[in-house]
C-alpha cells in the first residue's frame, strides 16, 4: 500500500501511553492482519486487512467524524474476529461512546451492540464462543456519579446487557486470562476500597481484602465532599470535589481556589476511586481556602458534545466486497 502516516485511534502515536503498539491484531493462524490507519487530524480511520502471504491490502470499512475520532479511554476498543468474520468497533457516532458490530467482508453494519445513555470506556475482554463482551462503561446508572466506573456484560446482537458490578461506587476491574473470574477492587472519594472476586455472571466468590484508614483518621484526615453544579448553561449538571480545610469553621467565610485544567484528555478531578491526597488539593486547603475541581464541559467521559461541542454529520464508509482468503 502507498505509505500511511500511521497514528493511534487514542493518541498521535503508534503506542499510546506506554503500551505497545495498538490499532493492530493478528488472525490466529498469522495469515492476515488487521489495523486501522488514523489521519493527521484525527477525523477519519480506515480499517483494513492485509494478506502476510501475498501483501495485498483490503480496505474494510472507513468513518469520519466531525471532530475528533476516539476509540475509547486509555484503551483501544475495536476488535478483529476473523473466526467469526466480523469486527467490533467503536463509535461516538450518536453522541455516546457505543460498540457496533460490522461484517469483515463487505464493511456493511449489522447491528448496534450498546446504547446510551452512558459510555463504554473500555472493552475489556470478548468471549467469541459465547459472543458477549464484557466492558467498563461510565454513565448508565441513573442517580450515581457519572464518572463511576462499572462493569457490564452483553451479547453480541445486544441483548442481555448486565451490570456485574451492583455497589454505588468506582469499580476498578481486572480480568483472568480466561474470563471466567475478575477481581473487584471498588471505592469513592470518601469510602476505602474494598477488594473481592466475582465470576463472570457478577456473583461474588470470595472477599479479598478491605482498606483500613483508622491511622489515616487518627492524624486527622478529612474527605473531600461531592459537588454538583449547573453548567454556564444553566442545564447540564458538572460533578467534582470540593476541600476544606481540616479545621473548617462554618461561622467564617473562606476564598474560593477552583483548580482547572481544562482539557480533551482529562478532567481537573481524576479518577473517583479513594485517595489519601488529591494532588495538593488539600494541602491548599489548609492554608484557609475552600478549594473545587470541577469536570467541566471540555473534559473527557460524558457525551462527545460535552467533550467537544458543537457536533457535526459522521460518515460512515463500506468498501466494495471483495474476496477473502
């Protein structure tokens, strides 16, 4: 194929963040291989197949999108299953992070998988013989912390989407090689985690530990408090963390200290699982403010508008059919 500036579908390199290189996967036997091609701006993806044996090259299916292609977070969500003759893809294309399921041969869609409201963030493993994925997803339990990871199984065809994880809280997942087991580790900004194991239906097998904070309390520690705001909007509600100091006097009146950083790739709290210290969100605290961070519109984890406003028309492409060894 003529040459390919090759990008990530997460980040401007072939390895995001650390990991290997991403956006590629073999056929079991080595005899093809699956990648997907980004372009400089990030605004369209080709996913295509190559022959090891002949180096032809199939282009499969194509999408643009308006602002900025995503294909999860922190982790690359599209899946080649050759045994099947399928691909699991990605989308924000209705304004959730969703997964679809699309012919290998002709390109062509064959069904949404996942809905909103809420996003699936990260797929973490497939079970082809049973055709069920199984996902963290953010979102899609009502009157709960958007930013609440949890976990979720579903077929294929989408039915029978389940909620593995049932606590009101951030669920930090591990899955065993063979997917029959995944170890639990759950908390919230001011709950300590508890650890189990969970088979693959959600029951639980065995707790593992819990997070003893007494020595923490005992040198005085305090937990942030969850906020909730209206947007500039005056519509869309904005959750994040608010600290005070630990010898706080309701009677006084204390300055403000909103700590922002505004970007794509992250929110200005972080993750909702428990911690000792938030940065020195604390630490400013004790110097008499009352310090916020807010995940405000611009940050990652909520609809692709939120993240990026102003939403245009997505094209999705399918190339012509043409045979596959």
């Amino acid at each position: 194929m003529p040459p390919d500036q090759h990008r990530s579908t997460l980040c401007d390199d072939v390895a995001c963040r650390g990991t290997n290189w991403v956006d590629v996967e073999w056929s079991p036997d080595g005899s093809h291989l699956a990648f997907v091609s980004t372009s400089r701006d990030h605004k369209q993806e080709w996913l295509r197949v190559a022959d090891t044996a002949t180096g032809e090259v199939r282009e499969v299916m194509s999408e643009t999108a308006p602002k900025f292609f995503e294909s999860g977070n922190d982790k690359v969500n599209w899946h080649y299953l050759p045994k099947s003759n399928e691909i699991l893809w990605f989308s924000e294309r209705d304004d959730w992070g969703n997964m679809y399921l699309y012919d290998l041969t002709t390109g062509q869609l064959k069904n949404q998988i996942t809905h909103g409201p809420g996003n699936v963030t990260q797929v973490l493993y497939v079970d082809e013989r049973t055709r069920t994925i199984y996902f963290v997803g953010v979102g899609k339990e009502a009157d709960r912390d958007p930013y609440f990871q949890h976990f979720y199984s579903v077929h294929f065809d989408g039915t029978g989407q389940t909620l593995l994880t049932p606590e009101n809280a951030d669920h930090n997942i591990k899955v065993s090689q063979d997917g029959h087991y995944f170890v639990d580790s759950y908390s919230t900004p001011t709950q300590p985690q508890t650890a189990v194991v969970r088979s693959s239906d959600g029951k639980l097998v065995m707790e593992v530990a819990k997070q003893d904070i007494s020595k923490l309390l005992a040198y005085g520690w305090v937990p942030p408090m969850p906020i909730e705001v209206k947007a500039r909007d005056e519509k869309t509600d904005l959750y994040g963390l608010m600290f005070k100091p630990s010898n706080f006097d309701s009677s006084k009146k204390y300055p403000i200290v909103n700590n922002v950083y505004p970007g794509p790739q992250i929110g200005s709290c972080g993750s909702r699982e428990f911690m000792a210290a938030h940065r020195d969100m604390q630490s400013l605290a004790e110097l008499g403010f009352i310090v916020v961070c807010i995940d405000g519109m611009g940050t990652p984890f909520r609809t692709k508008t939120f993240t990026r406003p102003t939403l245009a028309t997505w094209e999705i492409t399918r190339f012509p059919t043409r045979s596959v060894a």
